[in-house]
C-alpha cells in the first residue's frame, strides 16, 4: 500500500466514508463523523499509520483532506 493509499484508508477507516468523498471539499466538521471525537480517532490512525507523532499545532490545523497531505510532508511523508 502506497502512501496515499494509506492516507485515503486512514480517512475512509475513521469516518467510515467511501472514496469518492476524499476531495478538497471534505472539511472540518462537513460531515457529522468528522467532529472533534472523530478528528482525535483521524490522527491516530494517521499516527499509526505513518509510525509518526504529530505535533499538537499540526493536529489542530489538520482542517481538512487537501491540508492534511500538506503536514504529513513536513514528517517526510511522500505522496
């Protein structure tokens, strides 16, 4: 499984939501599964995914699909 795989798995596992959805307009709080309990559930599975740990400023600005691939980049994630 490459890294988008895993990315879009991750996303798909927490909010059990289908691919088709994994676009720039899957934001925040846009679906009823993506609140803050749902966002917690997210990083860790992106956590474990990835063997990473994110930082407390990048889990809260983890706002959406598209921002997502753009902090796993800075933990040297490659998509």
């Amino acid at each position: 499984m490459d890294n988008t795989q895993k990315y879009n798995h991750a996303f798909m596992e927490s909010f059990s939501i289908n691919e088709n959805m994994l676009n720039s307009d899957l934001l925040y709080n846009t679906i009823e599964a993506w609140d803050s309990v749902g966002h917690m559930s997210l990083i860790a599975t992106l956590e474990d995914a990835f063997d990473i740990m994110l930082d407390m400023d990048d889990i809260v600005d983890f706002s959406s699909y598209e921002r997502g691939f753009e902090i796993l980049a800075k933990y040297g994630i490659q998509f």
